[in-house]
C-alpha cells in the first residue's frame, strides 16, 4: 500500500512550552491509526497540525504527495468529527449535512441525494428532519460523521468521538466507524485515551506519550511486544515483578527459585536484578509441586467474565501486587480466599 500521510520531524510549540517534540511515522492508503495516550500527551495538537487548526513550529506534513505543512485547513482535504459532536443546533439533521456540500458547490439536487445516501449510511433516514437536541448522543455523533464524509474527503481525523457517549452505545458506534472506515476505504486517524478503543478499532496505534511517540505497531504487537515501560503500562495491565536472575536456568522470586522457560525473551541479561513484565492472564494457581512462585491472596474481586485476584509475595508485606486473571469457570474448582497461601505458575505458551 501507499503513503498516504506523511509526517517528518514535526515539533510544535507553545511559548516555550514544547507539546509536540520531532514527531515522525506515516500512514498508508486506507489505514485507521489511532493516537493513543493519556490526556495531556498531545494528541489532539497533532491531529489538529495534521488538519492546519494549529501551524507547526518545524517539520514537515505530505498528505498525498503534497505539501501541506503550511497550507492553511481550508486547502486540506481532510473531513473531522469531534467530542462535542459540534453540529449547528438551529439546523435540521439533513441541513447540517446539506451546509457542506452547498458550499462545495454542489447543486440542490445533488445535496439531496447525498445527503439521503449519508443518512441511510448511517442509520438516521427517519431523523432527517429532526433537530440535534432532538437526538441522543450517540445519533448526533452519527450526524457528525455523516457530516464528515458526505465532502468526501481524502482523510477522516477522529478526536475522541466516542468518550461522551455511554458504554453500550460507545461500542456500538465504535463498530459501526470502524465498518464505514472499511467499506469506503478511507485513511483515518482516530485521537483516543482509551486502549481498549485502540486496540479494538485500530490497524496501527501511535501511542504517544508527552509529545514523543513511545512505539508505533499493531495492536497485537503494542500488547505483547511493548517497547518501553510506559506501553507496557499504559495498555492493558502489566505485572512488574522484581526478580533475580541466578543463571542461566534459574531465577529469585521472592523466597521462590523458579527454572526459567526455555523461550524466556531474556535479552542479553545474564545475571542481576531485573523487572519480569507478565500479564495478569499470563499468570495461573497451581500446586506446589509445580515450577512456582508462593504468594498470599489479599483481595478477589468479580470483573463478569473472569476474577482479578491480587497476590503478593509471601513473606513481602510491602510487595507491590501480582493481578491474576482467573476465568470464572476455573475460580469455581480453585475455590479461592483471600488470606490463602498459593502458588502460581508462570504459562510461557
Ligand atoms: P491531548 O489531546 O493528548 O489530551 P493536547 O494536545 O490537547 O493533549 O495538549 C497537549 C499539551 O499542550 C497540554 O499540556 C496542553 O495544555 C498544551 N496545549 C494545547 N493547546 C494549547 C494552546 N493553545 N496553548 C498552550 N498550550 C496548549
Ligand atoms: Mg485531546
């Protein structure tokens, strides 16, 4: 696939205030990116360099192989949808399609037609003539969208256009961009503080992590492969359990020693302390006779589909905690209790 969007060394200041320090990656044709990172990393100062709201201090931005670092938004060609929906409240649904269009040049018999076509495409024909405080929220998000993408535009810029809008309708939605963006083909760039989201939604995820990008990859590599501490906890729950590596075979625990698997991503460490980076669901309760390390259950609690259990080393009151999935149905045989003393296992699978 092409390039479609690429983005070289971009830095963007605020007085002194650096928000964005010498971001580069590009997005090919067709792509969903998502920029992933807490509030205040600078998301949403990148998203809007991208659509020319905010001028770049330096770098450089080519959108299909233009130039458009200084190019002012309404010469870029690009379609946005905020948070805040931002429709005109005085405005039918059809209108606030129509007012883009009209502009565009095209004549009212085309703005009717597109406009049906951007209705039906998202689900609203019986709301046409209804206005936005007539909608909830997660119609007028859809409004927004059809907005968006009845001027065609070339790129589609997403900032958080889910997180005003309740949890059953957010994943509903959530799907349905991510079938529109499929079927159109549409490069996007979607701005989100949830993981969850990104991993759910993206091709590739950016995440991003006070104005530097941490790693670039696939959600699938972002969750099994994070290439800094940061990702590691930012996505998804990470255990971080301080061990010592014995030699080549054996690794310190707490009072446990533990045979290290023959696959350990061990890189070039042969000895000393290190941090073993496991997922909760990379953990499991055993018995004792098993390669194993002890630990003391102190709270369960229920998550629906599985039990969280936090464990700490046995005899390290002061321990940070070890998080374990246990699926529900596997609870039930273990029949755990806080207090106990157990064992756990490391799966390497
Ligand atoms: P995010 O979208 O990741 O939450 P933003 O891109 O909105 O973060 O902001 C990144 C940083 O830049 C924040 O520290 C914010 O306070 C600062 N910032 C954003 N816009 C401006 C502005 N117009 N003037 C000064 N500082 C700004
Ligand atoms: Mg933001």
């Amino acid at each position: 696939m092409q390039t479609y969007l690429n983005i070289d060394n971009v830095v963007k200041k605020f007085g002194q205030f650096t928000a964005l320090e010498k971001i580069s990656f590009s997005i090919k044709e067709g792509e969903f990116v998502c920029f992933l990172g807490p509030s205040g990393c600078g998301k949403t100062t990148l998203l809007r360099c991208i659509a020319g709201l905010e001028a770049v201090t330096s770098g450089l931005m080519v959108q299909a192989g233009t130039d458009i670092t200084h190019l002012p938004p309404e010469k870029r060609d690009f379609g946005i949808v905020f948070q805040s929906y931002a429709l005109f409240p005085n405005l039918t649904v059809q209108d606030n399609i129509a007012l883009g269009l009209k502009n565009q040049g095209h004549s009212n018999y085309d703005c009717i037609n597109l406009v049906n076509k951007w209705l039906a495409m998202v689900g609203l024909t019986d709301f046409a003539n209804q206005y936005p405080n007539q909608l909830s929220g997660g119609q007028q998000q859809r409004v927004a969208l059809a907005r968006a993408l009845a001027l065609s535009p070339g790129l589609l810029l997403l900032d958080e256009p889910l997180s005003a809008l309740d949890a059953k309708v957010r994943t509903y939605l959530r799907e349905e961009i991510c079938r529109l963006q499929k079927k159109l083909g549409i490069t996007s760039v979607m701005v989100t503080h949830d993981q969850e989201e990104a991993l759910a939604m993206a091709d590739r995820i950016v995440v991003m992590n006070q104005g530097v990008i941490e790693q670039i990859g696939s959600p699938q590599e972002i969750y099994e492969q994070p290439a800094t501490r940061f990702v590691a906890n930012f996505v998804g729950t990470m255990n971080f359990i301080s061990a010592s590596i014995i030699n080549k075979s054996f690794i310190r625990i707490g009072e446990s020693l533990l045979k290290i698997p023959e696959n350990t991503p061990i890189k070039g460490i042969k000895s000393g302390l290190v941090d073993l980076a496991i997922r909760p669901e990379c953990l499991y309760f055993c018995s004792e006779s098993e390669n194993s390390i002890s630990v003391k259950i102190q709270f369960i609690e229920f998550q629906g589909a599985y039990y969280q259990v936090e464990c700490q080393l046995w005899d390290e009151l002061s321990a940070p905690s070890i998080y374990v999935n246990v699926p529900v149905r596997e609870a039930r045989k273990l029949n755990l209790k806080s207090q106990q003393t157990r064992n756990l296992a490391i799966d390497t699978t």
